[in-house]
C-alpha cells in the first residue's frame, strides 16, 4: 500500500478552458453573412438573367411563287413539278 502513497496528484487547473476561448469571435456570424449576401447576388442575376428581354418570335411561312400560287419545290428536273 505504500505504493499508492508515492504517486503523485493530478493537478486538474491546468485543464481549464480559458475565457477567451469561449467566446465567440465573430468569425462565423461574419462568414454566413458573406455567404448569405452571396446567395442573395446569384439568385438575383439569375432571375434577372431569367426574366430579361423575351426571346425573339420568328415566323416561318411557305414560299409561294406568285404565278400559280402553289408552294415552290426543289427538284432536278423541271417535270417534276
């Protein structure tokens, strides 16, 4: 039993946590900030990219030649027509 007499104490104080590491230091609140505030920026240019002049309406008709009125064909030989 007297081995356990010569075995010295832990000493728990050192493994406190310091105050100033409990505290938070803003660096997280300051990196959502950005990230929201750069969220905010892509949803806005995509919906500004989204909803910016409409596409161009094209309108496609048949060519008629003005003779008969029939629509026009190509072909290699005249007969076919």
């Amino acid at each position: 039993m007297s081995a356990q007499q010569g075995t010295p104490v832990a000493d728990l104080s050192s493994l406190r946590i310091h105050d100033r590491a409990r505290k938070p230091t803003g660096r997280g609140k300051r990196l959502g900030w950005l990230a929201g505030g750069l969220l905010f920026i892509l949803v806005g240019g995509a919906a500004a990219y989204r909803f910016k002049d409409p596409k161009t309406v094209v309108e496609v008709t048949t060519a008629r030649s003005a003779a008969n009125s029939l629509p026009l064909r190509h072909c290699s030989t005249p007969a076919a027509m």
